[in-house]
C-alpha cells in the first residue's frame, strides 16, 4: 500500500519516557459506603470496601491496566483503622467482575464511576507509612455508570475545573501571554470549554475554570530553563517532575490545587518540539511549553490524553485525520485568536472516557446479516446509536462510527460529500510495545482514503492492515454502507460462513482431507489443491453444504499437494482457510 505519511514535527508526547524512573502509580478516590473489618491474623485483617469510584488518575502520563503487584493508592472519604489514605497492591491473582468487563480494558476505564466492592487484606507498616490493602477481588456491583466523572456534582455533566499555571524562566523573562488569552482559551467559558462541550455531547464542562496568578504576571520559576531539560545522546526532554514541582509550589500559594481536575502548566519559552499531557503527582496535568499554546490543536490534543484519550493511528502514530489524538493537526479550522482548531476524538476515544451511554451504543452479531443506523457522532442530533461495535473474536473488534462536516468536525477530510462511515480496528490484547488496547484505522490512507461512502464494502479478510496480531483471520465477514443521508448512515453487516481444513486418512495412493463444518449457512465448500511449489497448476472442486470431507485417488507415492478450503453462500464466499501441505505416503499401510 502507497501511502504517504503525515507526521507532525511540532507535538510528539513521547508517552514511553520514564519519569525519573518512577515507578507507575495511581490514585483511586473511592466514596466509601460500607466497611467490615475481621479479627487480625498475623498483622492482617480482612477488608471489604464497598463504594463508588469516582476518579482513577494516573502518575506517569500512559494511560494503561496496571500490572499485578502494582501499587496504587485509596482515598478514602471515611477513615480506616484510623487512616485516610491506603496503599493499595493488587494481589497476584487479583480477578475483576463481571470478567466480560475487564477484558482488554485499561483499570480506569474499567473502574471509573462505577459502584464496587473490593475485599482484600489489610496490613499495618511496622514503621509508619500507609496501611497495605492487598485486593484481590474487585467486583463492579451495575454494569452502568452510577457517576460521570472527577467531580459528581449531582448531575450528567462532568465538572472538570481547569487550573492553567503560566510560569517563566528565571533566565527567559519575555513571551509572556496577556491574561486574557488564557481565559478565552482555557477559562470556564473559553475556546477549549465550548470545544470539549461539543465533543462529549455536554457531558463535561469547565465551570469553575481558573488562570494564575491573576496578576497577569507569570510566575518566575527557581532555575534556569537549562536545568529543566534531560539531555541524552539522541534526544533533549523536558524535565516533567522538576517542572511539575516547581510550578505548582509558586501556585499553590494562591490556589488549593485539590480543587481542580485538571492542571496546565504553560511555560514562556520553547523548551523542546513537543507537549505533554497525562498524568503526575496524582493529577491529570499538561505541559505546554512556549509557542504550543499558540495553537488550539495542541492544547486541545494534550487535553484529550488528560482526559484518557488514545492514539488511534493509520499507519505512523499521528496520521489518522479522524482522531483528535492521531492526527489533530490533519483536520482543523482556522481561529483568528488561537491558531488552528482540531476536530473530534474518535468514539473509541469518547467510549473509553464513559461520553458514550448504552442507549447511543450497538453491538452486532457476529452471526447472520444485521442492519441497523447510525446517528452522526459529529452531531448526533437524533436518538439513535453512534457507536456500532463488531466483536468477531476475543482479542479484537470493529467500531463504527459515522462523521459529518458539522461544528468542529467541520474541518474533516472529505471530498465533496457530507459524510462518511470511519472504521477502526480495535486490539484488546497488548501489542508488541507494550502499549495496550490501541485502535487502527481502516482505509487506503489515513484521511480521504478511511471514507466509507455508500455502496462501499469492507472485505475483512482481503485488507491489509498494520499492527495484525500473529494469528490467522477468521473473521469472514462483510461491511455494507447502504445508504446515506445528512445525518443518519445504513450499513449492513453480514457474517459470511468459514471452514478449516485438516489432513485426513492416507495411503500410497490416496489419501482424504477433512474440514470442520463450523456453520450452517453454507450451499458448498470450495476446495482448492496444487502441487507444492505450482500454484498455477491449482484444481478446485466445489463440495456440498454439510460435507466434511474429500478424498483423493490414483496418485504416486510420495505425491505433495497445498490446500485450502472456504465455505460459500448466495453472498459469497468466506475467507480461505490456512494452508497446509498434506498428500501420499512413501511407503507403508495407511495411517493418519
């Protein structure tokens, strides 16, 4: 596949950096509901905490499912055994329930505002520090939200106060940005609030939103700005912990951190190429240094990894114009005031950070042929789903979507028309960076080419994708757009039927393969055989529905063949099986 790659040279939020080497940790904040505690035994006691988590924020700026053994801490808002605060461990066996949601999902994603019951051990420090609860049972009581997100304020909006914290080098004193320009990019009514209003389908709102200090005189930070950069051989980062420190303590004296989601950190000069947004200190927190915050698209970016957003790439990890946190420069608009505005995150992305309720959600059966509508997810003006998920098998799924040109998805790559249906292959299992559950575009090319138009289909087994797992796809199925209208898609999804074949009963002379009839909706199987290393002399012989094997006679000893077999129907024919080598015996009576 030629394509050609777009990578920006501007944001690279290099989520691998190691900070400090610190090891990764989280905070969950727990409203706390009930609390049993069982006679000690050896320095512990059995604990059972039921309640509902409210937030799940993590220190280290990758958004990922902690590993077993990993610490975390609790917050409790009722003391226990005279402790407001617990180290969590989860405990080498620890289990997740219901299963289905734990299942290739990230712990914050899992847990976030969900009603649960974790039961564990609790031990005392013999030396101070924090009492350590071992869990090793989390179970989510509803498999619906029962809160929507850092603060409940009693309502479906999420209140996410934003604190933006301009500070200057002690030895860079100019590039200072007015006030103003802060409090209409990132102020409780500004640019970024009406963007993330939008986008979530007003589920989050910046209400209470403050820029420090309100002198309108950045902050003078301690050091110098070359004693905020980690040189290495190839490379200069910031330093994200020093920054973090500094930059805090001087607002700190103004405001009480606590009250607040999210923490920005804008610096006055260009420390390096790149921003960041994750996590730190227990906080969701960006750094935006110099010029970046000239440009809505990377502040913005940097806000939806605050918030949990992935990336979602094509090929390269920024080229997918239909995702925020892929491609944010690909698919913007122009503002007289903050340079360029980008467009929605994908609804992967808005599905993991919980803006998605079930009722705007469908999952399609994986058997038969389906039909159903999708609402734009741009403006999703009318009841309906806006998210379709196809799950074929254990470790992957297919989500949909269906995009408009309409508010700030008004900038996307489309060629004439209105609207598109995007595809994103999801993969559960982690991938060979470590980096966990990501989404891949589908398409000829991350922009134009993702546009699913109507009459399009999308024959699984025959794309060619980047990121496929090691594993022969049996997936076996097509995407039909329909039809489309100004804000609705119809799109058909059908399961076409699939067949194994294996090696069966041989002699000198003969010998049989069989397959699985793994499916009933199949007129015949098609069968197709070549001597190893001629392709071109390949026979096929077409079997009939319910059969499950074929043998072959007349032949030499010795005699080699490639197979491979598919089922078929009045749509067409599933995917080819692998293939496998199989034929006559040198010599001997007949054996497997």
């Amino acid at each position: 596949m030629d394509t050609k790659l777009h990578r920006p040279t501007t944001v690279d939020e290099r989520r691998g950096v190691r900070l400090r080497n610190v090891l990764v940790a989280a905070v969950l904040a727990l409203t706390l509901l009930g609390v049993t505690e069982v006679p000690p035994a050896r320095g512990e006691s059995s604990v059972r905490v039921e309640g509902v988590v409210n937030e799940v924020r993590f220190t280290n700026g990758d958004i990922r499912n902690p590993i077993k053994g990993e610490e975390l801490y609790l917050s409790l808002s009722e003391p226990l055994g005279g402790a407001s605060t617990l180290k969590l461990v989860l405990g080498r066996s620890v289990k997740v329930t219901p299963a289905h949601l734990a299942a290739g999902e990230d712990l914050d994603h899992v847990l976030a505002s969900r009603r649960v019951i974790a039961s564990g051990s609790l031990s005392q420090p013999s030396r101070g520090g924090l009492p350590v609860f071992t869990a090793d049972h989390i179970q989510v009581k509803d498999d619906a939200s029962v809160g929507t997100g850092f603060d409940i304020s009693g309502g479906p909006t999420r209140i996410v106060p934003l604190l933006t914290v301009l500070c200057r080098f002690n030895d860079q004193l100019d590039n200072q940005g007015p006030q103003s320009y802060f409090e209409g990019l990132l102020g409780p009514n500004g640019l970024a609030a009406d963007y993330w209003k939008e986008a979530t389908y007003d589920q989050v709102s910046f209400a209470s939103s403050k820029v420090v200090p309100e002198s309108g005189s950045w902050y003078v930070l301690p050091s110098k700005m070359s004693e905020y950069l980690i040189v290495g051989e190839d490379k200069t980062d910031m330093d994200l912990v020093k920054l973090y420190d500094d930059c805090t303590k001087l607002a700190a004296q103004d405001v009480n951190l606590d009250n607040f989601g999210i923490v920005n950190l804008m610096f006055n000069t260009q420390l390096v190429n790149y921003s960041f947004g994750g996590g730190w200190g227990g906080r969701r927190v960006t750094w935006i240094p110099g010029n970046h915050w000239k440009d809505a698209w990377i502040v913005l970016h940097e806000l939806g990894h605050a918030l949990g957003g992935l990336h979602s790439p094509f090929q390269a990890e920024y080229d997918n114009a239909w995702d925020l946190e892929s491609g944010a420069n690909l698919a913007t608009q122009p503002n007289p005031i903050y340079g360029n505005v980008p467009q929605h995150p994908n609804v992967w992305n808005k599905d993991r950070s919980g803006w998605i309720g079930p009722e705007r959600k469908v999952a399609v059966p994986t058997q038969g042929t389906t039909t159903f509508t999708l609402v734009s997810a741009s403006n999703p003006v009318s009841p309906g789903p806006i998210m379709a998920t196809i799950k074929p098998d254990g470790f992957h799924s297919y989500i949909l979507e269906f995009r408009t040109l309409e508010g700030y998805d008004a900038g996307l790559p489309f060629g004439g028309e209105s609207g598109a249906v995007i595809i994103h292959e999801v993969f559960d299992d982690p991938d060979p960076k470590g980096k966990g559950p990501r989404a891949v575009l589908l398409g000829a090319d991350g922009g134009v080419g993702a546009r699913w138009l109507e009459g399009d289909v999308l024959k699984r087994w025959e794309l060619n994708t980047p990121y496929v797992p090691n594993v022969y796809d049996i997936d076996g199925f097509l995407i039909r757009v329909d039809e489309i209208s100004a804000h609705t898609a119809k799109v058909t999804v059908t399961r076409l039927p699939y067949s194994l074949v294996e090696k069966g009963v041989r002699s000198t002379t003969a010998y049989a393969v069989t397959w699985d009839d793994i499916t009933d909706v199949e007129t015949d199987f098609m069968l197709q055989y070549w001597p190893v290393g001629h392709p071109e002399q390949a026979e096929t012989t077409l079997r009939p529905a319910n059969s499950t094997s074929y043998i072959r006679a007349g032949l030499q000893p010795g005699q080699e063949f490639v197979h491979r077999i598919r089922a078929c129907n009045a749509i067409g024919c599933g995917p080819w099986s692998p293939e496998f080598v199989y034929g006559t015996k040198d010599f001997g009576i007949q054996t497997k």
